[in-house]
C-alpha cells in the first residue's frame, strides 16, 4: 500500500486506524482552532444575542412609526380604572386588579399595622429566618378555600411554578402541559428534565392521544393547565382533565393565577365554578399578584406535598420569605372578597357586558367567555401596536401581546376587566377599538408595503 492511499477514509480517521494497529493512542489532530480563533469578539458582546437584535428591529419600528414604547409606562398614582402617566388621565385596561381592591384603605392598614409589628422584610429564607403570624393566616385562609389540607405562600409567583414543577419531577417523569400555559409552567417543566409534549389549548381529545401514546414510558406523568387562560381568557375543561388525570395515572395542577376571585359564585376558581370537590385536584397554584393585590405565589393541596415543598423547593427554600406586609395585605383582600361578594358578582357582570358588547361591534375575542381577561384579536403585531398606541392618544390604555408572547398573527389587544370599571367605560374602550382598527390596519399596511 503507498504512501498516498487512503481508501477513502480521512485525515483523521487514517491516523487513527494506522495508531490503533501500532496499538498506539489515537494522536491529536493539530488542525483543531485555539480557543482565542473559536471565540470572536462577537460572542463577548451583549449587543450581538439574537434577543437584542430581535427587541432593535421592533424599537426602530416603532420609532419610525413616532410611537414612543407602548412597555414600562410610569404610572404616577393608584391605578384602578384610571391611570395616570405623565400627567395625563388614561381609561385603564392594563392591570389586572381584579376586585379593586389595590389601595383599600382596610389593605393599607393591614400592611401598615404588619410593617410596625414585623418591619418590611422577612429578613432571610423562612427556613431560617423564621416565620411571621401574616405567612400562616395567609396560608390557612387560602387552604380553606381551596379545601385542601395545607398551602404554602412563596415570594414569587413565576418562581412557584417553576420551583414546585422542578423539585416534584424528574427526567424519569413526563409532562403534558396546555399550549398557552404560562412561561413560568413551561420553563419549570424545562428545569425538571422530564420529556414534555405540548397539546393545543384545552383540546382534551388531542391530550388524550398524547397520553394514550406516551404515558407508559415513563414514571409519574403531570398535566398542566391554567384555571381561567391568561392570554384568551377561557375556561379550562377541568371535568374531563380530571377523569383523564384519573384514567392514566397522573398527576393535575391547575394554575388558578387568573381564576381566583374571578370565577364562581365567591371567586373560589375554577373548581367552584365547575362545582367540583378541590381536592380531586394534586397540585392548586395561584398568584397573590392579582385579585389579592399583592405579591408571590402559593401552592394549595396535602400536607406531604407542602412538606416537600417546605425543605425541596428552591425558590422557597434559597429564597427570602414573603414579605410580611404583603402576607397581611392579600390576607385582608381575601377576607375582603368573602365578606363583599358584590365585588366578584360585579366583576362577573362587567365582564359578561363587555363580552356582549364586544360581539355586538362585530370585534373578535376569539375564545373568551366574558371572565375579566377579554382579549380582542388584531391579528398580525404591527396592527396590534399601531391599534395600542391610537387607543392611548385616545386616553384609553390597554396592552398589545404580540409574537414572541403569542404566535405571529395572533396579536391581541388584551383588556383586563375589574370590578371597578362602569358600563359606559366599557363601551368607550369597545367603541374606540371598533372605530379604530380598520385604521390601525390601513397605516400597517401602508407602512409595510
Ligand atoms: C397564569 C400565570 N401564572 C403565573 C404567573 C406569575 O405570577 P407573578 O406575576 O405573580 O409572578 C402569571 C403572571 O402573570 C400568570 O399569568
């Protein structure tokens, strides 16, 4: 064999099989690049991550349009129905206080009496910095109404899904969540390591399938789905999440951050108002950010889970305690919600109103079944900025959720009913959307053609 012969094999592959029959370790390639020619200068700037590029190309968009960015408004007051930035008065859609209830004087002298008893923080993890009166009335009030046999209140609401979801499952474990379930779901399904399959938003037929096709292989199985969709503001089919949790074997938590104080005759969620026992359901989650006009998270169900939170959950145990004040003020809202019962049968009825009217201009709400998240469907996200953005020269303000939030030619204008708001808010903000659209639509057009 010459020198030259190859047969076909490689460089490197050659040197190999020839160092291998010499019974010689496999020898270096010399042709590999120093680390300094593998990273360029590029790879060690910020301004080069594709998120940046991306968030640039919208920027310059907008400013060619002459909006200013429709995100981080500085609000200079209490914003309830109305808002204020810059001095000027808005018809508010962007907060999702639902019961009206941020800036209660009974709320601010629950945080006001905790802050003198407690002081602000909880100084270090409650594992080790102990814990504070507010925690556990927060926690047994929540229990309560979810009927479940313990609850544990985190400082974050993200945190709590992704933590709960990391601590519990593992990569033997597999994870069916709802399409449109929240980031922090999907991220903590991510950080568990379980395999993950994804079904259409509340298609329980297409979640059948996958579970008939994947459940076997795999050790615990969890389905996730939100109460009340945040992002389309429909309900999930918790009766039929539930006989399916029961036929395979897994487990069921439903993220209630949108759906307490919001659904059922006493705001109770989605359980209440599909009137089935809470505590057929595995894991409860839900926000102390919204109705209860605070801040964090908690998780509802057993006393093991609750253990195993208490001394596994990452976001609990390496991180502070909640605050609490912010305990003492979603403990008094949620006393609130159950002594008031007019606030939710109010946010109820403005919701239902908004909805109707709403179909009656002929606007699109897609899947929303009139539950304080009314969502009205733009299509692609140029038109949803530019319809934000005259909608606020018009003084109403309401958000655009656009792609990556939603999938291109999905873009929505995302309003948040409260109990606070009237009728006649509700139709200017309908009617200026209705008269406004076929605008915002006509300037994207020209503007991209
Ligand atoms: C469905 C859902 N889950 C979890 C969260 C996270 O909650 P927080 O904002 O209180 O951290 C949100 C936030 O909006 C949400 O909409």
């Amino acid at each position: 064999m010459s020198q030259e012969q190859n047969f076909g094999l490689s460089e490197k592959a050659k040197a190999n099989l020839l160092a291998k029959m010499r019974g010689q370790a496999a020898p270096k390639i010399k042709h590999e690049r120093s680390l300094e020619e593998q990273i360029s200068p590029d790879l060690l700037r910020f301004d080069t991550l594709p998120c940046y590029t991306q968030l640039k190309v919208q920027q310059a968009v907008a400013a060619k349009l002459g909006f200013p960015d429709p995100y981080y408004a500085c609000h200079s007051g209490l914003s309830q129905a109305h808002a204020t930035i810059l001095g000027k008065t808005y018809l508010n859609f962007s907060c999702y206080d639902y019961l009206g209830l941020n800036g209660d004087p009974r709320l601010l002298e629950a945080v006001s009496n905790a802050a003198k008893t407690y002081g602000i923080s909880a100084s270090a993890s409650r594992l080790t910095a102990g814990e504070r009166p507010p925690h556990h009335a927060l926690e047994a009030g929540l229990a309560e109404i979810y009927g479940t046999e313990d609850c544990l209140v985190f400082v974050s609401g993200h945190a709590t899904n992704v933590s709960t979801i990391e601590c519990l499952f593992g990569p033997q474990d597999v994870i069916f969540y709802d399409a449109l379930s929240h980031n922090s779901l999907i991220l903590g399904a991510q950080a568990a390591g379980s395999a993950r399959f994804c079904y259409p938003s509340n298609d329980t037929k297409a979640l059948r399938n996958l579970l008939i096709e994947h459940r076997k292989q795999f050790k615990r199985a969890l389905i996730v789905t939100e109460g009340l969709f945040g992002m389309d503001g429909c309900v999930c089919d918790l009766p039929e999440l539930l006989a399916l949790k029961q036929e395979f074997g897994c487990f069921l938590m439903v993220d209630e951050a949108h759906s307490l104080g919001v659904l059922g005759e006493h705001g109770f969620g989605v359980s209440e108002y599909f009137k089935i026992k809470p505590s057929q359901v595995d894991i409860w989650m839900g926000t102390l950010s919204k109705t209860f006009c605070g801040c964090g998270g908690f998780i509802a169900g057993s006393h093991v889970l609750i253990e195993i939170l208490k001394y596994f959950a990452p976001g609990f145990v390496y991180s502070v305690g909640l605050p609490p004040l912010l305990a003492a003020a979603s403990c008094k809202a949620l006393e609130i919600m159950q002594e008031e019962p007019w606030r939710v049968a109010k946010l109820q009825a403005n919701s239902r109103y908004m909805l109707e009217e709403a179909h009656k201009l002929g606007l699109d709400t897609g899947k929303a079944q009139g539950s304080a998240v009314i969502p009205v469907h733009v299509g692609d996200s140029l038109s949803c900025v530019i319809l934000a953005h005259m909608l606020r020269e018009a003084q109403i303000l309401v958000l655009p959720i656009i792609y990556p939030g939603v999938e291109e030619g999905k873009a929505r204008l995302r309003f948040f009913v409260s109990a606070t708001h009237t009728e006649e808010q509700i139709s200017l903000a309908l009617n200026k959307t209705q008269q406004l659209l076929p605008k915002a639509r006509a300037r994207a057009a020209d503007f991209s053609g």
